[in-house]
C-alpha cells in the first residue's frame, strides 16, 4: 500500500529521512504546489490530492501543516489510513493564542524572515544531531517566503468542525508550537517535541507500524 506523506510548513520531504514503514507500505512524498492567492486551506487540500492515485488503497501521513492539509483530504476522499504527526485536526485544536492573533492578519505584515530567522535560531538549542540542525537550517533557508505567508492565513482562517473518522494522531508532550494540551491524540511521545520525527525517530517509527500493522 501506498502512505502519501506531507511535510510540514516550509519543510519539504526531507523531513522524513529517518522515518522507515513496516513492509508492504510504500513511502510516497507529495511535493507542494504553489497556491492560490485567496485560496483556503480546504480547496488547496483538493488540489493537492490530485497527486494521490486513489484507484487502490491509499493512506496519509501529515507532519504539522501537512497533517491539516492530511485532514482535509481524509474528510473527502476517505483513504484507508490517516495519520497526523505533531498537528491538528481541526481549527478547534488551535492554541487560542493564535484564535487571538487572527483577526489582527499580521501575518500580512509582519516579514517572513522573522519567522525564518527565529526558526533558524532555535535549532542551537534543539536535540537533533547536527548533521540534522544543518539539515533543518539548509531547508528553512530555503522555503518560499510567499508560501509561508500564504500557509499562515490559511491556518488561522481554517473553517473545519470535525476530526476525520480512523484518525491516528501522534504528539509529543514537549511539542511548544503546538502544545498537547489542546489537542486530543491517540498516541503520546513523553518529552517528544514538532520535529520528533528527526529526533525520536525510532518511537515514531514504532508506533507507525502499530497503527499499521494493528
């Protein structure tokens, strides 16, 4: 079977260079495509799903971002796994913090590059080995700015009310951008932070094949 995975905001697939899948799953990453203007979150999940050949069974693997964008697309096209790893599934799950911050549309104003910079900055004082900081660093220099601002206003303007059936949502308890206490995972990492798929790798890994094998 097939796992469509989704990288995270301003990451790309490489994001998941130590994530391995039980035999007979195939790993499959979706690339992003550049979005509409105005375009919402749901309707660029349509789009995006066109990359999906859904004429056998299929699942999902969405990292932050790319496990809304995994929600949308499961609401939809119903595939036979979903799985979110550090994300949300609905706007419901968002700190409200953000919900605060929404209406305000500073992410129109405010430079990308703050978010980059900062971004850049906290990799000094994460776990990851440095092969892995270079890593992260050399993918966050290099993500679109217009994509990021584009992302960022569709997040806090997304509209979805329920979590998608047979959803598997993996969070770490340590995870400060998206903080476990709002969301309501079936699976807990203890201390795993937004890139455990980098750094706890093997407990991810590990639970991957329960869902999958269970």
């Amino acid at each position: 079977m097939k796992l469509y995975f989704i990288p995270g905001l301003g990451a790309d697939k490489r994001v998941f260079r130590h994530i391995h899948l039980p035999d007979g799953y195939e790993m499959v990453h979706i690339d992003w495509i550049p979005p509409h203007p105005t375009e919402s979150l749901h309707d660029y999940a349509i789009r995006l799903a066109e990359k999906i050949d859904m004429n056998e069974n299929w699942g999902l693997v969405g990292l932050s971002f790319g496990g809304m964008l995994a929600a949308e697309i499961s609401r939809l096209f119903k595939p036979k796994h979903t799985i979110l790893i550090a994300s949300i599934s609905s706007p419901a799950q968002l700190p409200f913090y953000y919900k605060i911050v929404a209406p305000l549309k500073v992410h129109k104003i405010l430079p990308i590059s703050l978010f980059k910079n900062a971004s850049l900055a906290r990799r000094i004082f994460t776990t990851e080995t440095d092969e892995d900081k270079a890593l992260l660093r050399k993918i966050i220099s290099e993500s679109d700015p217009a994509f990021i601002r584009w992302a960022l206003g569709a997040i806090l303007s997304w509209k979805a009310t329920d979590i998608p059936a047979d959803c598997h949502h993996i969070h770490g308890s340590g995870d400060h951008l998206l903080p476990v206490r709002y969301v309501k995972p079936t699976h807990t990492i203890p201390g795993g932070g937004h890139l455990m798929v980098m750094n706890r790798s093997e407990e991810v890994n590990g639970l991957l094949a329960r869902i999958l094998e269970g």
